[in-house]
C-alpha cells in the first residue's frame, strides 16, 4: 500500500527520437533519493501515448532496476484491449509491481464495457491494478464498486474532479468491500493534483499523483508536509504563490501538463528531451515564466523551513 508523495517520471528521449535510458535511470534515481511513496513508470506523464511496446518495456524495466525494491514501481497500461493486454504481460516480465490502467483508446463506454474491460486486462497478468477513471473512462459508483470487488483491482484514481460523484464513488465501494479486509486505495489523479488535494481529502481521498516532483520535490514535499501536518499559512501560500500560476500557465497550450513537467527537469539541470508529437514544447516566454514560478516556490520552500528551524 501506498504512503506519501508519489513519483511519476517522464520518459527522456535522445535528440534522435529514441528512449535515453541514461537519462531516465539518472532521473528516476534523482526522484528516489527524495523519498518518494513509490514510482509510477510510463503513465501519463512519462507519455504513455507515445509509446510502442518495446520502448514501453525499456521505460518499465529501467524503472524498476533503478527502483532495486526501494519503492514498488507500477506502470501504466491501456489503450486498444489486446494492447492493453500486451503492455501489462510486458510490465509483468520487466519486473513491475503493480499497473494503473488508463482509459481505452478514444471510445466512449458504457460502465459495464470499462467493467469488461477491466476484468480483461486485469486477467492479462498477475499484476495488481489500479484502475484511473478519467476523459473517456468515466466509471458510475456502481461500476467502481463492480471492479473494486475483482481480486486484482486494489486502487481507484480520479482524474474527472466531479466531488459529488467521486464522494458517491468512494462510499459504494467501501460498502461492497466492507467485511472483506481487502487493501483498497483512492488516488488524486487531477492535473497539478496539489491544488484539489484539500478538497479530495474532504471526502477521504488523500494520495495523489505529483508531476512537480518529478522537477521540485522540494516544493512537493513541502506542501505534502503542509498539508498533512494542517499548516494552513503554508499550504495557502505555496497554493497561491507557485501551484496557481503553474496551473495558469499548463492551461495556456494542451499538453503543458506534460511539456512543462519535462522543461522543468531541464531548468533544473537535468536534460530529458522533448516531447513526442503532437505534444509541443513549450514556447520560449513561457519557459521564462516557468522559471519565474520555480523560483518563486523554491524561495518559499527556503524561507517557511528557516521559520521551522528545519
């Protein structure tokens, strides 16, 4: 089971197109030495989209050599069923511990089509699965509490931020687990998850995933201390000084939810690359604003730990 601030690398790669295990093994070492709850290779930050199945192998088996069993490594799965499939019997050989299974291609389903469909790709492995429900995944409180009864489905993630459905979601799955004594988790999967993190922990759901650890675990794990320890001043600062002005500039340009993660990293000091069509880099003002943003929350990070005596 997981606990604290989870890591989602992106996928690095060479000017020439192809996946830099260098790169990744370094970054996900980088991320491991911050003390993550555990790394989630190939998902939507590690553009899982854009990925075939032998590269999606290197990126897994990277991760999970790089990880030596400090934290468990789930990789992301999904897309066309026999694909799907494919990828979760890969991420098995390479070693992974577990998967989170993100929407099937493009389609809109019915909930007994995402439940099928869950049971199908669940059965492609011994892994255990999280299921993420988000875009065209979209599963009804019943249906969640359906594949939550699977023996292999340990997790339900959100990425839609419907509170008054995800509230509904999170009740009828406690009530179809309840006598079980089956582990079952609920995860923040919104965009720049910290800014919904005091709303999802209204209604108990208090992990999530965190993209700007993957370029500030500084930050990260400042406002998951905040936030946790019910430091208030802190949270709402750090909400308001550098997590609002990221989400103000991510919704500038579709897919700056993954190509300012990426640049990020390079500001930083660790080269990753671009990103893969039809993602696009960010444009150069935007770089610069980008930066402005780091330093403004690494600044708060430095000033609220003096305060602490940290």
């Amino acid at each position: 089971m997981f606990d604290g601030v989870l890591f989602f690398p992106v996928t690095p790669f060479t000017a020439s197109g192809a996946i830099d295990r260098a790169a990744l093994a370094e970054h996900v070492g980088r991320g491991l030495d911050a003390g993550p709850g555990g790394v989630f290779a190939a998902c939507g930050t590690g553009e899982f989209h854009a990925l075939d199945p032998e590269e999606y192998g290197e990126v897994v088996s990277t991760a999970v050599e790089t990880a030596a069993g400090r934290v468990p490594v789930f990789a992301g799965t999904g897309g066309p069923l026999p694909l799907a499939r494919r990828f979760s019997r890969i991420a098995q050989e390479a070693g992974a511990d577990g998967l989170l299974l993100l929407p099937p291609y493009l389609v809109e389903s019915p909930a007994a089509g995402l439940v099928a469909y869950t049971r199908q790709v669940a059965a492609a492995s011994d892994l255990p699965v999280i299921v993420y429900n988000r875009s065209n995944a979209l599963f009804t409180p019943d249906a969640a509490a359906e594949v939550a009864r699977m023996d292999r489905v340990v997790g339900f993630k959100d990425g839609v931020g419907d509170l008054d459905r995800l509230s509904r979601t999170v009740l009828a799955v406690r009530s179809a687990l309840a006598g079980s004594g089956k582990p079952f988790q609920f995860f923040n999967g919104m965009p720049t998850a910290e800014v919904t993190v005091p709303a999802y922990r209204g209604i108990g759901v208090e992990l999530y995933s965190s993209a700007v650890f993957c370029f500030a675990p500084e930050i990260s794990h400042a406002f998951h201390r905040a936030v946790t320890t019910g430091d208030q001043d802190t949270t709402d600062l750090l909400l308001r000084e550098f997590f609002h002005p990221l989400v103000s500039l991510r919704d500038k340009v579709p897919g700056y939810a993954v190509s300012l993660i990426k640049a990020g990293i390079a500001l930083r000091g660790h080269d990753v690359g671009g990103v893969r069509p039809p993602l696009t880099d960010p444009a150069p003002q935007h770089l610069e604003r980008l930066r402005r943003i780091i330093d403004a929350g690494l600044e708060i990070v430095e000033r609220t730990a003096k305060e602490a005596g940290r």
